[in-house]
C-alpha cells in the first residue's frame, strides 16, 4: 500500500512535554516508528508521519496519547507498555484490573488475555498460561505468587521447572543437578528480585518461604499452603506433568507456563503441557489463558518477530497437508 504523509500538530505548544515525547535522541519517536512501522519526522511541534494510512493513523494517535501524558520524564519502558496497552483500547478499564500487593504498584495486565490471566489465577486452584515469549506468563505468575504471599493466602513460594535445556548440555556444566539448573531459574530469580528486593527475597530463602527447585525434587511431596510455578512446562513428559500436579496439596494455589512452540524435549517425546491443555480443559478448577504476539509487552520489534514466525508456521503446515 502507497505510503501517505499524515500532519500532526501537537498543542498547546509546550517544549518540555515535547522534549519528554521525543526522549534522548529521538529515541522514543524510533520506538513508535518500529511499532506501527512508520518513519516520523518533526520541527517542534509539527509531526509528519509517513506509512500506510492505517498504521500512519495509530502512530498520530500514540503521538497524541503520550504528548498528552508526557508532562513527567516518558522512559523507554513506559512508552512500550503505553504501546501495547493502545493496541488494546477496548477493554482498557483500570477498574477491572485485579490489583496486585508487590513492590511495584503501577504493575497490571497490559492487554485482556493478561487481566484475564490474573483473574484466573485469583480465581482457580490451577491455571495454565500458554504462548509464546514476552507476554508476561512467568512474571505475572510471580507477581501473583508474591501477592499471595503478602496477603497470607499462602505460607511458602515454589518454583520450578524441568531439567531440559534448550540445545545446551547439563552433563558439561559443574556441580550437582541443582547447581546445573540453576543459570536456567535465572528468570524467576529476576523476577523475584523485581517485586519484593533483594534482601527480602534474601530472607525468605534463609527461612525457606521461597524455594526454586529443578521438577526431578519435586517427586515424592506434598505442598500445602503454597504458591506453586511450574515455568518451562512445555518441556515436561506427560509422566513429569502428572506428577507435578498431583503434588498440589491443601490450600495450595500452582501455575503451569509454558510455549509449545518452543519445545527442546527429544524427537518423539510428547510434551507434557500440550497432552495436559488436551485432557484438562473443561475440569473444574483449571483455568487455561492462550497468548498471542498481540499481548507481547517487550520491544514492538518483539511482537512482530512473534507474528512472522507464526505466519512462517501456519503456511508450512497448509503446505504439509
């Protein structure tokens, strides 16, 4: 489609917001251009923004957004959570957001699927978000975890995940299987981290209120009162998932994450997430939340890069059959 010049005057004229809209170097006019892939042009308040009419259209409607909103410093980050909340401006209701009891009071569901997956897990003993990277599974699991755990609903943190590696081999790196799969619970270190601070996270392993655990030490236990995070599920085996879930104990709350496509289990193993979305869904209890590139929250670069390769995967399979 012809690209079209579109004309944007942005007012009342005020250089500061102008300043905090552009950022360092133009820097976040670059992030709305990689959004709506568009390329942006300005003198002073004067905007012109060349694209196909429709993505032209949204990158004058994210410029006004974010001038309007631009009267504090407009970091990377904000503007690209700010994109993803605007391409989703239907349900964008702050009172239907289930509130989260973290270290960071501004964190909510970004898009419907992830309000939809916060709620479920406030409101189901198992649930199970599945998709693809960047949209939030692992750490708004976590946050949900800690907020339980800030609200007493539960007494202890688990987190785990299978030993699989994803092309790398366990066998060469030292110590014993905990230290071998430690680098690989590095997210749900990070994510900790974030929400209740290191010294609080700290403390709570001394006290083992938090415990991060390969699946294999998982066998055997019955948790009660705790937050349970299987990451990673996609590559379990079927035996692995069932164990895992039958180790759901009394007053016990777990969340399974995972993306199928992007399983580093052995040719001809089945994975345990995929047989475990086919047996489970309509069980009481379990609730399931399918991700998309749409609810990608990291750089807009991201989520087209997630929709390319699901196009790429869909004309592969209708030329398979």
């Amino acid at each position: 489609m012809k690209a079209r010049a579109l004309e944007v005057v942005l007012s009342p004229v005020d250089n500061q917001r102008l300043a905090n809209l552009c950022g360092a170097l133009d820097e976040n006019l670059r992030q709305i251009e990689a959004a709506y892939d568009v390329a942006i042009s300005r003198r002073g308040e004067r905007f012109t923004v060349r694209g196909a009419p429709q993505q032209s259209a949204q990158a004058a409607n994210a410029l006004q957004h974010f001038y309007a909103g631009a009267a504090e410093h407009l970091s990377v980050d904000a503007l690209q959570l700010g994109l993803v909340e605007l391409a989703q401006p239907a349900r964008r209701d702050p009172a239907a957001r289930p509130g989260l009891l973290t270290r960071k009071p501004e964190l909510h569901g970004r898009t419907p699927r992830q309000v939809q997956y916060l709620r479920q897990i406030q409101e189901h003993d198992i649930t199970f978000g599945i998709g693809p990277a960047g949209t939030g599974k692992t750490y708004l699991a976590v946050a949900s975890a800690v907020d339980a755990y800030e609200r007493d609903q539960i007494s202890r943190i688990v987190l785990t995940r299978p030993a699989v590696e994803a092309g790398e081999r366990l066998g060469f790196l030292p110590g014993d299987l905990a230290q071998k799969v430690d680098p690989y619970l590095r997210p749900l270190y990070d994510a900790l981290y974030d929400l209740m601070g290191y010294d609080k996270v700290a403390k709570l392993f001394e006290r083992q209120a938090i415990e991060v655990a390969p699946l294999a030490y998982m066998r055997g236990r019955t948790l009660n009162h705790a937050f349970i995070i299987l990451d990673e599920a996609q590559n379990t085996t079927p035996e692995q998932m069932k164990m895992f879930l039958t180790r759901i104990g009394i007053g016990a709350r777990a969340v399974v994450t995972g993306d199928v496509t992007q399983i580093d289990l052995a040719r001809g193993t089945r994975s345990g997430l995929v047989e475990a979305a086919r047996i489970l869904r309509g069980v009481r209890g379990i609730a399931f939340t399918e991700f998309d590139a749409a609810d990608v929250v990291r750089h807009p670069l991201v989520a087209r890069i997630v929709a390319a390769y699901e196009e790429h995967e869909a004309k592969r399979g209708e030329g398979a059959a």
